[in-house]
C-alpha cells in the first residue's frame, strides 16, 4: 500500500485551486464580495486572535455545514453566491478545505497565501 504524503496532497491541491494575496482578499471583503472563512482550531483563534469580519467554521466540520443536506448544514450562516475565501494558520489545511469544496462543487472558492500568519501582516484586523 502506498500513501500520499499531506506535502504531495498539498502540492496536488495547490495545483487545482485558486491561491490569493491578503491584498486580494482584503479587497473582496472591502467590496462585500466574499465569504472569509477561518478554518482553524477554536483554541488557535483563542489563542492567536481573530480577524475582524471573518466567519470561523472548524475545519473539521466545513464540509458538514456548507451542505445543505447536511443535519450540520447552518442555513443564513454564509452567502453561498460569494467567493468563499478560506484561511489557517499558514495555508496549508485551508488549501485542502479549498479543494474539498471545489469537489463538493462550489465554483467561487480560493484561500489566502500564507493564511494568519500572512494575515496579521496585512491591512486586516485581529481582534
């Protein structure tokens, strides 16, 4: 049996999905054209801070609540026309959450470059 790495899963998902700048998705979130989504632990937000506006859905349970066929499905939560931008601490599980919603079939969906790490340099927030 072989086994994918998470570096070679990363690398695949990479390849497949949209990568933006905190620039970029500072300006979707200025224009209310997206969802921004933090997919890290709650510990890690206790811990590290929060951005300001962002949406926080665990990583464990994205694809659980953005199903709509889902008993975890939360309904109003987020605008499911809007580019969802996903982030964590260094875009590493936000770019495979990234690909996983790409699969479940949403069209609009990237993830930030370098995610809080790269976030807390920028013009966004933390509170």
């Amino acid at each position: 049996m072989i086994i994918k790495s998470s570096q070679t899963l990363v690398s695949e998902a990479l390849k497949e999905i949209k990568t933006i700048s905190t620039d970029q998705a500072h300006k979707m979130c200025d224009e209310n054209q997206c969802n921004l989504i933090d997919i890290r632990d709650i510990r890690e937000l206790q811990k590290e801070g929060q951005v300001e506006g962002a949406k926080h859905i665990p990583r464990g349970m994205l694809e659980f609540w953005l199903d709509p066929e889902s008993v975890y499905f939360k309904e109003g939560k987020l605008d499911l026309n809007k580019e969802m931008v996903l982030f964590c601490a260094g875009g590493l599980r936000s770019a495979l959450a990234a690909k996983s919603l790409k699969d479940m079939g949403f069209k609009k969906v990237s993830h930030i470059d370098g995610g809080f790490g790269a976030i807390k340099q920028s013009k966004f927030k933390i509170v």
